[in-house]
C-alpha cells in the first residue's frame, strides 16, 4: 500500500521511535521524525503532516503544548496521542484538547495501524464510504 499521506512522529525516546517510524514507513505511508515537542512543532508548522502521534510526557515541549499548538494552525492535523501515562485524567485532557486517538505504551503494532488508519479515514468519509471495511474499532470512556 502506497499513500499521499503525511505523518509526523514526535517521540524522544530513539528505540520507540525507530520502530514505531519503520512500521509507519513500511505500512507505505511518507514520515517525518521529531525528537521533542519543540522541533515536533516547527514541523508540523512547515510540513503540514495530515496526521500527527506525539508522546506525551517530551523534553523541551511536552505532547500537552504541542496538542494546544496544533490546533491553532489554519488547517490543523488529525492527532494521535500516545504514552506510558496510566492517568484516566491526562486522557480526558487530551480528548478535551481534541486528540483524534489516545493509545497507551505498550500497544501491539496492528492496533498502532488501525488506530492510523481510523484516524485518516475521518477524513475520507465520503470517498470511504463505499468501501468495505472490518468495521470500526470504538473506544468506551469507561475506565478498563
């Protein structure tokens, strides 16, 4: 599978990283790596990714600001969140700032995918729509 589409990974941890970027690569999709949430930022200024997984707890500029950021740039990216963070409230916060998925560490490969390819498709709705698919995976807020 090869996409037009445009991710930015804004991760500090470089083993996390380098996996999670060759899965996304390797799923066919183009991406761009940040090592904080500062740089994640300017790129995501310059670049104009489509989708946008930032971690949670970054030096420089946590996943918090950069969620805070994104969403004030003319056309904001789709936002995955991602952390090792057990916290029911920093995932209520997240989702109050309009995190488009919240996934925490650690997480198998495919449900990273499907989460991706979820989020992307909100996009595509009225192209997607004839297409067949395994069905959505929902999320409950209840606690698990």
């Amino acid at each position: 599978m090869s996409t037009d589409y445009k991710i930015l990974l804004i991760e500090d941890d470089r083993e996390i990283s380098s996996t999670l970027s060759g899965v996304i690569k390797s799923a066919g999709y183009n991406i761009i790596v940040a090592p904080n949430g500062l740089e994640g930022q300017k790129l995501a200024q310059s670049e104009n990714p489509d989708l946008v997984i930032t971690d949670m707890m970054m030096p420089k500029m946590g996943g918090f600001p950069v969620l805070e950021s994104l969403k004030s740039l003319p056309s904001p990216p789709k936002v995955i969140m991602i952390t090792a963070n057990e916290g029911g409230r920093h995932k209520a916060y997240a989702e109050m700032l309009g995190v488009d998925d919240y996934l925490r560490k650690p997480f198998a490969m495919d449900i990273f995918l499907e989460a991706i390819a979820r989020v992307l498709a909100k996009d595509k709705n009225s192209d997607e729509a004839e297409k067949p698919a395994k069905g959505p995976i929902t999320r409950s807020r209840k606690k698990s």
